[in-house]
C-alpha cells in the first residue's frame, strides 16, 4: 500500500491540514516545520499528487468531487445526489458518492481514504463537528451541507420558518399540545430544530414535548409512536418523512386513527409523502437546489486564481414552505375562528 499524507502527517507530528500545506501552499508553513515534513516525506516515500490547476486556473482535467451523504437509503438524498451530478456534469466535475451510514468514524474513514484522490468533498450532514472536517480536508475545497461553519462554506435549510408554519397551522386548528419527534443525537440538523421549536412552541402558546431520539427511518419512527400517543399530544412534527411515516404506521397499529386523533407532519417531503395513506404532510426543503449550490460554490473554488487568497466562507440559507396533506387536520370539536363583522 502506498504511503499517504497521513502517513507524513503522523510521521512528521504535525495535523493532516498542515502537512498538505506543505505541498500546496509551502510558503504558508514554517521553514523548520517545512524541512520536518518533506523529510518525513522521502523516508517513507510519498509522492505529491500533481497540481490540480493550470496557470490560468482553470481545471487542467475534470475534477473529482467526493459527495458524502448520511445515509443514502433516504429519498431526501436521491434528489440532492441526482441535482448534483447533473449540475457537476456541466461543472467538469465527475461526482463520486460515498455513504457513512450516519457514523461519524466511518465519516473520518472515508475522508482520510479520499483526501488525496479527489478534488473536492462536499459533506452532508455531517457527524463529526465541522471542525474536524474542515481540518480533515486541509486544503482540499470543502462544502458542506446541513451543517454551518465559520470556516468554509456551507449550504442548509431555512428550519426555523418551516418550523414556524407548521406550528401556526397546527395552532389555526387547535392544537394546543405538540409533540417533536427526535432523529439522532449526532444529528446538527436535529439539534438546530429542537432549539428552534422549542422558542416557536413557546411564543404561540403551545406546549411541546419533545421525545427521545431515534433512528432517522421509519422503523425508527415506528418506535417513537407509543412514546408520542403515551404523551397526549394531538400533533406531531417528526424529524424527517421516514420517521413520519413510521409514526403514522406505528400510531394506526396502537388504533389511533391519524389524522382525526392524532395530526403528522414530516420533514423533506420527498416522493414518499404523496403515495402514503393518508398522504403527508410534510416542510419542504429544496434538496435539488441545495445539491447545484453545493457545486457551484466547490466549483468557485476549484477554479480560484494560483496564489489568489482564500474566499471569505459562505453560508446560503435556502426557503422551507409547508405542504398541507391529508395526515393533518383539525382537533376533535374545532370550529374555525369567525370575525366579527358587525356594521356598528
């Protein structure tokens, strides 16, 4: 096996973001620090990749982009991945697709596996803290997705708005009591929801529970539904559809009928929320569009000018809009709010 950067990395004492400094930008790096690296380089005999870019700074070749994704058995993916890749086509960016299935020491397997065969990595839903990641991919161009960071760029949903919608609808039709149920606790999209659900609930007077986290799929929302009917709570907003979907399974198999006891409502609507019985209703969040900015903006990066300092990190905040299906509906013995339209 050919000795890679972590091999240099570890044998020169130095982080794997440095030790690629020293090949791609030398003049950044100490010069005894420098000498420790490439030493460490020829007594174990790694080789530099050739350089990415030619002068223009232009790619010289198609880029290769690692496109890392939680689990790839969620429909959500699917329509981020297929965005992706038609866009990286006319990009000159061939998209290769890993799955970590939601680990986060698979997440840094996998990165150090790639870090010196690709181009770029775009990473969605990160495990680790972005942190990590970022000093991971050293200098190779990084985006990620459904993750904010300081320190690159980053693309994710507007959470808090389709948050917002759904408890204003589901308050418009009387419910007073919410339930919220959790993905995974390694989840920053979980966490930012919980946050951002339990200052909504709060300001329109809604009492929230929010359950114990679960497998993002639906047998993990299977597993949530005797927690959300033992709650009492005549709605609830489930981390993502597939968790939804198993809410709703798990809710009729304990004979609770949805939605005239209890109201569903999943997050992504992907394909799966309009074939379902009832149909769901679901926040969505536009995954296509998020999957072309991710690789516009790793585009802007790969094509930057040799020596040209680094673009400032950007963080594109994309619209949520709620779509009203058949899983939701009104508390037993609502009557819709009427304004008074006396001529006095």
């Amino acid at each position: 096996m050919n000795p890679t950067l972590t091999d240099v990395a570890q044998r020169a004492g130095v982080s794997l973001s440095t030790a690629s400094r020293a090949f791609s930008d030398p003049d950044r790096i100490g010069r005894d620090t420098l000498r420790r690296i490439i030493d460490a380089a020829e007594e174990i005999g790694y080789v530099a990749s050739a350089g990415r870019r030619s002068r223009s700074g232009l790619p010289t070749r198609s880029a290769t982009v690692a496109m890392i994704v939680p689990d790839i058995g969620n429909p959500v993916w699917a329509s981020f991945v297929k965005a992706a890749q038609a866009h990286g086509w006319n990009r000159r960016q061939t998209v290769v697709l890993t799955d970590t299935d939601g680990s986060p020491d698979r997440e840094r397997e996998i990165i150090g596996e790639l870090h010196e065969r690709v181009d770029g990595f775009v990473v969605c839903s990160p495990r680790l803290p972005a942190h990590d990641i970022v000093e991971l991919c050293g200098d190779t161009p990084l985006v990620l997705v459904n993750r904010t960071s300081d320190e690159t760029s980053s693309v994710v949903p507007d959470a808090a708005d389709g948050l917002r919608q759904a408890l204003e609808y589901l308050r418009v039709l009387g419910h007073e009591h919410v339930a919220y149920a959790q993905g995974s606790p390694l989840s920053w999209s979980n966490q930012t929801r919980v946050e951002a659900i339990r200052q909504l609930a709060d300001q329109a007077d809604i009492e929230l529970e929010v359950l114990g986290w679960q497998a993002e799929t639906v047998a993990g929302g299977q597993a949530a539904a005797a927690s959300v009917v033992a709650s009492g709570a005549t709605a609830v907003i489930a981390h993502n559809d597939l968790m939804a979907l198993g809410i709703i399974a798990g809710a009729v198999a304990l004979g609770v009928e949805v939605p005239s006891e209890l109201s569903v409502i999943g997050i992504d609507d992907t394909p799966l929320a309009e074939v379902g019985r009832p149909t769901l209703t679901s926040i969505q969040v536009p995954m296509s569009r998020a999957g072309v900015m991710s690789i516009d903006m790793l585009h802007q990066q790969l094509t930057a000018e040799p020596g040209q300092a680094p673009a400032e990190p950007r963080a594109v905040t994309l619209p949520t809009q709620l779509v009203v299906r058949q899983s939701t509906g009104p508390v037993a013995g609502w009557t819709p709010a009427r304004r008074d339209r006396s001529d006095a």
